[in-house]
C-alpha cells in the first residue's frame, strides 16, 4: 500500500475511534447506574429482612411463654406464620455482569415486600397473647373476679361464694380442695322443686341447693387440682346421684344443674365461659 492511501485508512480508523468513543462511555454509565441501583435494592433487601426476621423473633419469644394459649389452634396459626414468612424471604443474588441483567435484578430486589407476612405474624402474635391472657384469667381466679363475670348473665341468678362458715363440702382453701366455689341459682330450674337441707343446711338458699339450682363455678388452684376433681364427679355420671353437667376450664369446673336440659347446659356452659374469659 502506498503512502497516501496508508494515510487515508488511518485517517478513517482514527475518525472511527472517535466515533465511538461516546458510545463506549455510555455503556460504561449505564452498566455504573444499573450497579448502583443493584446495591441500593440490596441495601433496602437487607432493611426488609432484618424487619421479617424481628417479627418472626418476636412471635417466637411469645410462642415460649410458659402459660400455654387458651386456644390450642393459635399455637398452630403461629407456626404457619413463621413458615409463611421464612418461605416468603428473599436472598440476594449475585450481580449479573451486563447492564440489562443488573437493572433486572434491582428491580426484582426493589419489589420485595413482606406487608402481608407482616401482618400475618402480628395478627398470630395478638391472637396468642390475647389467648394467653385469657388462660390466666381463668388460672386461680378470685372468688370476687368469678361473681363480677357471673353477674347479669341471662338465666344466672343470685351468685354466691362459699365461705369457711358456710362450705357445704368442707374444702375451702385445704390441700386439693377449691380456692373458691360461687353457686347460682337459674330460671331453667323449678326452683320449688329443689331439696333444702334444712337445719343441716348452712341457712343460705343459693349455697343449700348446690349445683342442683343451677350451678357452681369451683376454682382451684392447678389444673391437676381440677382435673381429678372432675374425674371424681364423672365417677358419678348417668346414676341416679349423677351431680350434673361438669368441665373444666383452665383451673376452674363449670358445674351446671341435672334439672336443664343438654341444650341448655351447652348454652349456659359457653356463655359462662365467654364471661370468665372477655378480655376488658
């Protein structure tokens, strides 16, 4: 090649590079914004995790309470949520090497959002700790707390609590015995009907007619207490000394009265216990 076309082709070459300089400095920048942008959604990745994990620690510490739930089923609902969250949570990847594929990759990263995985675990958590609180509502309550929540309800009457003086079984405060025990008395029952005591009697009439005129709440002081009490009152059921309808309750027996009807017990029996275990 000759010296004069030697210097056309550099002189294009040249004209060339130039040309593309401006696009090569381009894509430089986009590839630098579309890096930036990756590690700002993964510095945002990061916040969004640290908050998902907070709550699933929390909702742990909860579910460690040594007061078990009222309602078993939370329990369960709180580990479906933290088996929700934990499936839900995002890891970044590691960074593409072209532009385009960052960009994707911020933009994926940006979208995550855990609102409904939030809103999950807290709903379990408040459905727990309310659930817990209403264990203790009805874990050795006072005697005073059960008349305050017996009062008013429909087809209760006259709650009244037993004292040392007037014990009709003798157990107030002994060792296995009840910590408190409130009879009522019930327009479901034929109140003319029910056997006074007379003179064996401790002269009051809700206490004398026992669960027979409608019902008792026992409370004792641990559930075991309560339990081997109804099993003893269960040794009783279907024979003609049969002491009525019975369960337990936390630390409490819901006795109501033989002279109901089943669907009466299963109304009164709910609508007691809704009472001992409203939270206010």
């Amino acid at each position: 090649m000759n010296r004069p076309h030697r210097r056309i082709v550099a002189l294009f070459v040249m004209v060339a590079i130039a040309l593309s300089l401006p696009l090569l400095a381009g894509c430089d920048q986009e590839k630098k914004d579309a890096q930036a942008a990756f590690e700002t959604a993964s510095a945002s990745l990061d916040e969004k995790n640290a908050e998902l994990d907070a709550a699933i620690a929390d909702l742990n510490e909860a579910m460690g309470s040594e007061i078990k739930p009222l309602d078993d089923s939370c329990t369960k609902a709180c580990e479906e949520a933290i088996s929700a969250a934990q499936a839900a949570k995002v890891t970044a990847p590691e960074m593409a090497s072209t532009a385009e594929e960052i960009s994707a990759q911020a933009s994926e990263l940006e979208a995550t959002d855990y609102a409904a995985q939030l809103e999950t675990i807290d709903t379990s958590k408040q459905a727990l700790l309310d659930s817990i609180k209403q264990r203790e509502q009805i874990t050795n309550p006072t005697e005073a707390f059960v008349i305050q929540r017996l009062t008013g309800l429909d087809h209760v009457q006259t709650p009244t609590a037993v004292t040392e003086d007037m014990d009709p079984n003798g157990q107030l405060n002994k060792q296995g015995g009840y910590t408190a025990t409130v009879y009522f008395l019930s327009d479901y029952v034929d109140q003319d009907g029910i056997y006074l005591p007379g003179i064996e009697g401790t002269g009051n009439e809700v206490i004398d007619k026992g669960t027979d005129g409608g019902g008792a709440v026992e409370v004792y002081a641990n559930e075991s207490d309560a339990i081997r009490r109804n099993e003893y009152l269960a040794s009783f059921d279907g024979s003609f000394i049969s002491s009525g309808y019975h369960a337990v309750h936390g630390t409490c027996i819901v006795r109501l009265s033989n002279e109901m009807t089943a669907s009466q017990q299963q109304e009164m029996e709910a609508a007691i216990v809704e009472a001992l275990t409203r939270l206010e």
